[in-house]
C-alpha cells in the first residue's frame, strides 16, 4: 500500500512539474508573440496612425521598457510572495493590456498601453526560469527550462501564422488591432490552467523561507556580482540583435524586394521555423555540452554572420540574404538566446533567484529596447549594412565576457 502511495505521490509531481512547464512556455509564448506581432502590424499600422520613424522606435521599444520594470519588480515579488501568485498576477496584466492595445485610438495610447502591457511580460522571465529550475532534477534542468523557452519561439512564429491571417481576412484599419489584441489569448489560457489545476507552489522557494534572507544588494556581493555580471552583460548583448534586426526582418525583406507584404511575412514565418531548429540543437545538447560551451559557440557564430552581412550583404541576392538569415536563427537559438535565459536562474541561490533572473532580464530590455528604437534610425540613415556591423561587433564582446565570466552550472545541484 505504501509502495502505491509513493507511485501515486510521483504521478502528482511529475503531473505538476509538466503543468508549470506548460505555465513557463505560455509566459515565453507571449513575450515572442507580443514583441514580434508589432513588427507585421506595423504594416498597417504606419499608414493608419501616421508613424514616423521616431515614432515607430518608440512603439517597439515601449514593450521594453514594461519589460525592464516587470523583470525588476516580478523577481522580487516572485522571491517574497512566492512563484504562483507572481504568474497568476503577471498573466492578468498581459491579458488586460493586450486587449486595451487592440482598442487604442492614438499612436500614444499604443505606446503607453504596450508598455503595461510589457510588465507583465517581463514578469514571465524571471517568473517562469525559476519556477522550472526549482522543480526539475539537475540531471534534465537544462532541457526542461529549453523546452520552457521554446515557446518564445512557438511565439514568434505563430505572429507570422496570425499576422498574414489578419491582412489576408480584415481590411488594414482593423488587421492591426486584431494582431495586437490577440496577444491576450495565451494569458488567459495560462490563467485558466493555473486555476483550474490548482498549481503548487516551488517547494525550493517555501523551503528557502525559512532560511536567511538575502537583500537585493547582494547581487553585487562579493560572492555574486562575478555572476551577476555573467548573467547581465551578455544578455544584454544578445537582445541587441535579436530584437533590433529581428524586428527589422520584414522591413529588411521589403527593402530587397523579396516579394510585397504578404511575401515579407510568409518568409518571417519560414524564419521561425528555423528558431525552433535552434531550439530542439539546444534541447538535446544542453545537459551533454554545457550551457557555457553552447554561449560562446553561438556569440561567435553569430558575429561572423553579421560581419558577413557587413561586409558582403549588398552583393547578396535576396533569396541568399534569407538563407542567411535562417542559419542565423538556427545559431541565436541553439545558444545564446536560450542559454542566456537559463543561466541567469541557475548561477543565484533560490533565495535570490527570482531577483537575480529579474534583473538581468530587466538589463537585457535595455539592450533589447536600444536595438528596437536605435537600430531603425540606424538603417534608415546609414543602411541595415552598418546595423549588421554594429551587433556582429556586440556578438563577439559577448562570447568574450561569457568565456571570461560565467561558470558552467550544468548537472549542479542549485543551492537554497
């Protein structure tokens, strides 16, 4: 009878632990969906609102910048109130501010509203990355906060999906709302999963409740701030291109004349395909090869592909630019820009790990939103050609700083 109450007891766990999984992947889902859907609604949008170039940095670095304050904030409310309470609060923002976006009358009420929006998205980071890591045996972390992050790739690809969906069924005046609005649904099916399954909360955070309690201020202890900087700095590197140039790509394919709109955002979404080609690399190497290794073989590469674009990218014809392109999501997503997500959990005790993930997510919204608002005035000045160098350049301090800093966390038992 024991025997099968301890099988029984097992089932719950791994039930919970696929539950909070599916939890994570929906927080991800919406930060790849929310910040990749702007980009094809601005097809519509620009001519509709009036967008100038500046106006359009704005817009796409807003969500940024609600990110910036939901990483802050979340991580330290996930760490005091606890994971559950923290998602289910997280979830609630997004689903509201989603919706409010889509009924915005103004280019400003689309900026403030995506910033608020943005909170709750930022929340989901260091919200989802611990909740997983608390939970999973550190023979299989890896993987299972990848499969985690994969819905940031599930999400940037169904925006194409849904994008090309909309311009194809509604005329553009209300296209771009129903792409904007529509970011509100993953919310709410979080929000129903948490409720309805009643998920648990990490046993690691209540066990870590009884234990000391470490002030924000220790991040940049002596016995952290080597970490902390491993977490931060090529997090924030990293979003310069994948935020910067990703948002770019249907601009970029416009300007090489890949086909009209339509074309633009059919290739975008091939271009996600190849991001979960780089997620599934990750998936089955992350535990054998070693976060850090992936890190630095993913920056390099990376900066060599942009270097490429530099240098070559004008004698590229189009169709040679995308092949490009692909192998460059392939490199992003089987290294850093999953890697990134999880050491930042990894390297701080559950004590501070919620804090310290939320505080390199808040620095890599920096980075993300300077290559949202910076990058466009770049290209629209002096060419894509000079944005390509600018973050080949930030790929390779990047691998520089992951080689000199981070330690590997791979198959460690995370401390309380």
């Amino acid at each position: 009878m024991r025997h099968a109450d301890t099988n029984l007891s097992l089932a719950m766990m791994d039930r919970d632990r696929r539950r909070i999984l599916m939890v994570a992947f929906l927080g991800l889902f919406l930060s790849g969906y929310n910040n990749f859907i702007a980009a094809i609604a601005l097809l519509d949008m620009k001519a509709q609102l009036g967008l100038t170039s500046a106006s359009v940095g704005v817009m796409l670095a807003s969500v940024f910048v609600g990110m910036f304050i939901g990483g802050l904030a979340f991580g330290h409310l996930a760490d005091r109130w606890g994971r559950r309470p923290s998602v289910i609060a997280a979830m609630a923002c997004i689903a509201l501010f989603a919706i409010l976006s889509g009924l915005a009358a103004s280019a400003w009420q689309v900026i403030l509203l995506r910033l608020l929006m943005g909170v709750g998205i930022g929340a989901g980071y260091p919200i989802g990355a611990t909740y997983v890591a608390d939970i999973s045996p550190s023979a299989t972390r890896g993987a299972n906060m990848t499969l985690a992050f994969c819905g940031w790739g599930f999400g940037a690809l169904a925006c194409g999906v849904v994008g090309w969906w909309c311009t194809a069924l509604f005329p553009a005046a209300l296209a771009w709302r129903v792409m904007l609005a529509s970011g509100s649904l993953p919310a709410l099916a979080a929000l129903v999963l948490i409720v309805r399954c009643r998920l648990p909360e990490s046993h690691a955070w209540k066990h870590s409740q009884a234990l000391e309690k470490l002030p924000y201020r220790a991040l940049i202890s002596t016995d952290h701030r080597r970490r902390t900087a491993a977490a931060i700095l090529p997090w924030f590197l990293m979003d310069l291109p994948v935020y910067g140039v990703g948002l770019l790509i249907p601009t970029l394919l416009l300007q090489r004349h890949v086909g009209g709109a339509h074309t633009a955002i059919v290739t975008t979404v091939a271009l996600g395909v190849f991001t979960l080609v780089g997620f599934g690399l990750a998936f089955i190497s992350i535990d054998r090869l070693g976060r850090r290794r992936l890190q630095i073989i993913g920056f390099v590469l990376m900066a060599v592909l942009f270097i490429l674009l530099a240098v070559a990218g004008q004698k590229m014809n189009s169709w040679l630019l995308v092949a490009v392109f692909a192998l460059m999501q392939v490199c992003i997503n089987a290294g850093p820009n999953t890697t990134t997500w999880i050491v930042a959990a990894e390297v701080f005790p559950t004590r501070l790990r919620a804090r310290g993930q939320g505080s390199a997510t808040a620095f890599s919204r920096m980075g993300a939103a300077c290559g949202a608002f910076g990058l466009p005035i770049i290209d629209a000045h002096a060419g894509a050609f000079a944005v390509f160098a600018i973050v080949g350049g930030a790929s390779m301090v990047a691998a520089l700083i992951t080689w000199r800093y981070l330690p590997e966390t791979a198959r460690l038992e995370l401390t309380h």
